[in-house]
C-alpha cells in the first residue's frame, strides 16, 4: 500500500508508491509515443481501462465507443482508494497512509488533438468532467485535497500522449496549497479584508505590461516571479474561492482562455510540453479564504542542481518579455540583442 | 542584469536572469553532446573560458594546460558580480539585485571522465578546490549563501559533458536552507540541545535499513522521505556546522564515500543521470546551527503536474528497497513480484 511520508527535517511530503515500482534497468527516462493501435483512451480499447466513472455519450451502453470525454480510475495509481487514513508519528518517522483517489479525464476522442485546437465546445466539456469528477469526490471525508492536472508532452511526464488530464485526491493538504492559504489569510488580516489575488488581478491589469490576455471573466498572466520561461497564470478576475464553485456561464470564458493561451504557446513555442494544474481551496471550507486560478508552466528548460539544492528558480526569459511575445507584440525579447 | 523577484505569494524566489536568454525557438531541450574538439574544459582550451580563478598544475602558466583542477567564472553566469546589492518592496513586487558568484570547477582534465572512476586522490583535488573557492568567495560580505552542486548529464541539466561542479553565490539565503536552519533550531530548543540531524544518523545506524554504506567519518542513507528514486544523503557522524570546515583528514574519507555511493548509482543504474549539491551553514554565522551533508539525486523520473502542483513527490521506489540495492543486499525490489 502507498504511503505519504514526511521529510526528517523540512515539511515536504512525499508519496512512496511501490505500486507503481519496476525493476531498477526499466527506471531510465525514455521515448515511448503511445501508438493509436495500443492506446487505451481511443474509441474501441475501452476495456484497456478500469470501468469508466463518468462519461459523455449520447448513446450506447458504458465502457464503450461514442464518448466524447470519459473519465476513468488511473490503472496504475499513486494512491488507493481503499482504507481509512492512518497517521503516525514514530520518532522522526512521520507518516500517513496513502488514500486517495487517481483519475484519468480522457479529453476527446481523437488520439492527436490538442486543446488548443479544440471547439470550444469540447473544452467546455472538459471543464464541466472536471467539476463533476471534484464534486463527486469532495464527498468523501477522507481526501483532504484534490488537484486536477495535465501534463502534456513526454518530458513534462506524459506517458500516453493520448490528450487527457488527471485527478489527484490527496488524505492531506500539499505544501504549496497551505502556503498558498496562509499568505491569503494574512494578506486579509494585515489589510483588513482584501483579497491578495484580487490585489494581482488589479494590480497587473493597471500595470498591463505583464498581461498576456483578458477576455470579461479571467485574466492570463505572466507572473512577476514566473519560475518558468513563459509561466501562465490564469484567474477569475471576480473573487472567487474554489473552482468548484465555476458558474455555468463562466465555463465559455474560461474555455476561451485556455484555448487562447495554450494557442498562443503552441504557435510561439512549436508546441511546448507543458503542465497545468488548478489550485483550487481544501476541501475543508470552514472559515477558508482562497482566490483559485489555473496555472500553466511550459517545459522548456532543465531543473538542475542548483534548484533541488536551493528550491530557488532560474528563469532566463523576462517576465515582460514573455508576455510580449505571448501577446504578439514584439517577435523576439527585447533583451537579445 | 539579473533580478531575484519573490513570487507574489509564497516565499518562492526566482532569478531572473536574460542574460541567458536566448530566442523563443532556441528554448526546447535539445540533445548536444559536447564534441572534445569544441570542448571549453579540455587541454589547449584554456582560452576558451574567462581566465582562472584557481588551479591546481605542477608547472606552466595559467590558462594553459597541465592543471589537475581549474576553476574559472561561469561564461554565461546566472548572476552578476559587480554591483551593489539593493532590496525593494514596491506593492506586491519584491526584488533583490542579482548580484552574486557563479563559477566552474572543472574536476579533471579527462572529457569522458567520472567522479566514481576517479582516483581517491583525484576526488580529494575536487573536495580542496570546492572549499578553497567557498573560502575566498565567502568573505564577500554581499553574498548570503553559497551552493556547491553537480549536474551530470543532459538530463540533469549539464550543458557540457566534461566532468565538472558549479558554485553560485546568492544575495540572499534561499528558502531550502532557511526551512532546514529553522528546523535544527526548532529541535535544539525543544530538546534542550540535540542536533536533529545527529539524531538522524544514530536513529538510522540503529534501524540499518535504510543505510547504504559507512565509514570512519561518514554516513550514506536512502532518507525516509527520499524524493526522488535513489535519492542518497552523505552526512558526516560526528556534529560539523559547516562543509567548509572540513578537516584535512576528513577528505579521504569523504573522497571514498562520495567515490563509493556514486560508483554504486553508477552499476546498478547504468550512469544515471544525477544531481548532487552541498548543504553548508549559510554565510552569517552568528547562533547558527546546522549540520552539513551532501544530496545525491539521480534523475530516473519525471516531475511533472502533480509535483509541480502541490510540492508533494511521487517516489516509486520504496527507501529500503533503494539502500538494499545499493548496498548489494537483493538484486531487485521486494515490491517487485
């Protein structure tokens, strides 16, 4: 069984999933492009995966072809969904049992799309799985936190390139969360009851030189302190807690600025590997402040040594810089000669 | 010139460094295996780097060949040396001025050389050279922290395949290392005077399982909490502040156990791609306590969303199953069926 564990010294937590372990020659990085006739998520291979959970389809019985998103328990999950959770703290041994939930959000059907080349229709459509899939799970008391997430490409650590997202319930909150959360909370108190996203949002939109689009209900941004070259923050510019929470008329705006921004990267950067995730409140609300957001990170440079040593960040493209290109305002950053 | 920027929210800091910068289509991970003819650390290429800070040769002139060990100033150095260090805080903007070290310490003069190969004289040549730059370069009372790290491999984010170690020095002292001096402070006061990190090398002696190798003056473990597949810490047994108070006769036996340990990596994993990075007491030294070590973190799997997401790992393989493989003990995982 899995097992979350606490670093000696720092308050990073790991998952030991052994599940997913395999023999120490097959741990090398490698090239695998999932071949159609293989894919589990096309059309016909629908037994290739656990029972689906949820699905659109207009007709036809479960677990087979004539959907257009299907969600789906990960085969091979970092956490399971059986057991209660356990916490134990054993000298400088701190521990909680891996419990939690694994999903697959398989996005269309066609094995070689992109959201970025998707109606907008059909990310409307992933983003309502998305909200079914976390309501649904919300309900189990057990799962403290829940991440939705994509990763795209192999080397942002897709190993089907079939497009498709994932969901990760966790037994407790993540460490970026909490800090997230507590900066929230204190930005509230020491200003007497403004929101600090809200105070982003307003600020780059004065600011403008780091937006990189706007439409009537969200705001894409670079980031003051993006740690990735061409990292992209997209949020509610009204306040709003929890992604959960999205409006049905909210869904069309944010379908259009996903497909906006991740277009923008795809035609700058000749369609980078990426990952996104939505960070969205805990799902114990009592007394929460939280202002949720989806944020985008290309994968275009190498995390080295120096930032596992120092959890610091080396960013060569100018935040400014980035969003003018993202924008189409300049061809080239303006810091090369 | 660089800036570091603090992200709006959390503690996280980036630098923001266009000094590298490159143009939007030059930003995808690219395979280059540095060819010796164009290599800047070989023989008769002395000219190709700025002129050396340190070396060690038996005869000749700087910047010519015949050294065992050369350091010289990063070419395309992430911070800058010259300057002031100026702080602001203007609204949600945070930044410090990106003035700092970033230097190389070419570890032989052999391109296809590896640490584990090297001779025990050879590593010690490499240990005497990271304290000997970390002497001169902390008297800079602009810097805060030094790091001393190793990328080995593309995949690690070496850029050049000749053996080499960076440093980089930082204005500030970066969040990983403030989180672990705020915890072996913590755990001095609650224990009216233990070192955390000596109680992690006694309580790990006793257990033994998660040990991988061990000598007169240092201990190899598979931490309880290892990120990443593998992930290896040396410490020193007995209580010592700082890396760079290293005795003269510690260097053998560091040499030896760093030797060992990757040698280890190196069999069983067919020459991972790693990363290995010291952690010494920051720059002011005023009540500070700390106990230095050396991370080894070979790069087996991808971070992607979920890690990015939340700050949680996901670790496949289990520690204990690690250090027995290291150590020899089985041939695969007992998770393995």
């Amino acid at each position: 069984m899995p097992e979350l564990r606490k670093d000696y010294v720092t308050d990073t937590w790991v998952v030991i999933s052994p599940a997913r372990s395999k023999r120490p020659g097959d741990f090398r990085i490698r090239s695998t492009p999932t071949d159609p006739e293989k894919c589990p998520f096309c059309y016909g291979h629908e037994h290739m995966t656990p029972p689906e959970l949820l699905a659109y389809r207009r007709e036809g019985p479960p677990n087979s072809p004539g959907w257009w998103i299907r969600c789906v328990p990960n085969k091979f999950p970092a956490l399971t969904s059986e057991g209660e959770v356990h916490r134990r703290v054993n000298q400088l041994f701190h521990s909680v049992s891996g419990v939690g939930a694994h999903e697959i959000i398989v996005e269309a059907p066609e094995h070689d799309g992109h959201l970025a080349n998707f109606s907008d229709f059909q990310v409307q459509e992933v983003i309502t799985a998305y909200k079914q899939r976390y309501l649904d799970l919300i309900r189990d008391k057990r799962f403290k936190y829940i991440l939705i997430f994509k990763n795209h490409g192999e080397r942002a650590g897709a190993s089907i390139s079939h497009p498709h997202s994932q969901l990760i319930a966790t037994p407790i909150v993540p460490r970026r969360i909490m800090e997230e959360v507590n900066a929230v909370h204190r930005f509230y108190e020491t200003t007497g009851g403004s929101c600090l996203y809200c105070e982003i949002v307003e600020t780059e939109l004065e600011e403008g030189t780091r937006v990189v689009a706007e439409n009537e209900a969200f705001l894409a941004l670079s980031p003051y302190a993006a740690r990735f070259p061409f990292e992209t923050w997209i949020l509610p510019k009204a306040h709003e807690m929890a992604f959960e929470d999205l409006a049905d008329g909210e869904r069309t705006p944010l379908a259009r600025m996903t497909k906006d921004v991740l277009g923008r990267m795809h035609r700058l950067l000749d369609d980078p590997p990426f990952n996104y995730y939505i960070h969205t409140a805990p799902c114990d609300r009592k007394e929460m402040r939280y202002h949720w957001h989806l944020e985008i990170t290309p994968r275009l440079t190498e995390i080295a040594g120096f930032e596992r040593g120092t959890g610091f960040y080396i960013n060569p493209v100018v935040p400014e810089d980035a969003a003018a290109l993202l924008r189409g305002d300049v061809k080239v950053p303006s810091s090369v000669p």
